[in-house]
C-alpha cells in the first residue's frame, strides 16, 4: 500500500501569481494530501503553540511565525494529519514534480525526507507521523525560540 503524505502551508496576504498552478501539480500527486491554512489571525496560530507546547508563542511576525513553528505541526496540526502516515511542510514557491514514483522508496527507508542532507529544508520537509517523530523539536532551546520574537531558522537547524 502507498503511504499518504500530509502537507500543510501557512500564508499571509495576498496570494501568488502563480497559486493556481502549484495547486495543480500538487493535485497531480496522489500520494500528497495538501492543505493551505490562511493566517489571518497569527494570534490564533500563536495560541495553538502555546497550548500544545505550554511556552509562550511570542512570535512578531507571519513569516517568523509560519517558519519557526514548522516543526511543530506535527503536534499543532495532530488533527490535520490523522490517517497519514507521513506529515510535513511546504513553501507555495516549491516546484512538484512525479512524486507519485520518487516518494515511496523514499518513505519506506527514511523517517525525515529533506532536500538538506545534514539540516531540514524550510521549502519541503516530510516527516514519519509518529510520536517520537512529532516530538523532536523538543530540544533544549525550543522554548527560547518560541519566546523569540525574531526568526530563528527553527524549521532548518533547529531540530
């Protein structure tokens, strides 16, 4: 059986020129579930950290908001990603291609998969959907980063 692939991308403002067509080459991939959540209210974003982390989100900004949380979503978004065996993040700007043939092999052999071979890519990362997996932001310095009102490049080294 093929493993199910859940992304989530978070954007402010106005969207792309070229929206429409990264939805229909992400659509062309049966194996990606997609979804783009709007954050118009970043406090809402902010107070979901919080809660599931119990350290004050203090983010300032959408850009430093969406990025340093990325890994996160695996617990922020437990909801979202419910049924899929893998979970992750992706920037409206990235180019999809026949994922369908080049993600199964990958997926079977690996927990993280990254376009980095030593760091995450804060464009595309997906990640095995499981505890262990969803919980590895919780380093040391996670709550310094989420009380950071500046970005921390949390979503590439930080975990």
């Amino acid at each position: 059986m093929t493993p199910r692939v859940k992304l989530l991308s978070l954007w402010n403002g106005p969207l792309p020129a070229w929206f429409d067509e990264f939805v229909k080459r992400v659509k062309a991939n049966s194996i990606i579930d997609w979804e783009l959540i709007n954050m118009e209210d970043i406090a809402t974003i902010k107070d979901l950290a919080t809660s599931v982390t119990g350290c004050p989100c203090k983010k300032s900004t959408p850009y430093s908001t969406s990025c340093d949380l990325r890994p996160l979503f695996g617990e922020m978004f437990y909801d979202r990603y419910l049924g899929h065996e893998f979970w992750g993040w992706a920037d409206l700007d990235v180019v999809f291609g026949n994922l369908d043939k080049l993600l199964p092999p990958l997926l079977d052999e690996n927990d993280v998969i990254s376009a980095e071979a030593h760091s995450l890519s804060g464009s595309l990362t997906i990640l095995r959907n499981t505890p262990e997996i969803c919980q590895l932001y919780r380093s040391e310095d996670f709550a310094e980063v989420l009380t950071s009102p500046e970005y921390c490049n949390f979503d590439e080294h930080g975990f």
